[in-house]
C-alpha cells in the first residue's frame, strides 16, 4: 500500500502532476465527443442530399412555372 502512495505522491510533485492529468483528459475526452457529435450531424446532412426523394419546396416560395 505504501508503494502505490508513493507512487500517487511522485516525490512530492503529484499535487501538480495529477490535476494537470486530470484536466488533460477531460480535455480530451470533451474534443473526442464534440468531434463524435460533428460527425453524425455531417453524415446526416450527407445522406439527406444523396436522398433521391425531392424536399417538400418551403411555404414562402411559390413554385416556378414553364
């Protein structure tokens, strides 16, 4: 058990070393579920213009007529 206290208190430099880990991974962490959530969304946007159906023309503009 003291082995792993020494090891957590890394010759007096875990108070430094630990929160700069911590914050390190919640860094990370926080760009890999941004970067996750930007994915879907472009992937979303791309197979909704590779759908062969037409979109619905918006309310506000007329249809263009030959």
């Amino acid at each position: 058990m003291e082995q792993v206290q020494t090891f957590l208190a890394m010759g007096g430099y875990g108070i430094f070393v630990w929160p700069a880990f911590a914050l390190t991974a919640v860094i990370l962490i926080g760009l890999l579920v941004t970067t996750l959530h930007r994915l879907h969304a472009l992937q979303n946007d791309l197979s909704r213009l590779h759908d062969p159906r037409p979109a619905a023309a918006p309310a506000h503009m007329p249809e263009a007529r030959p």
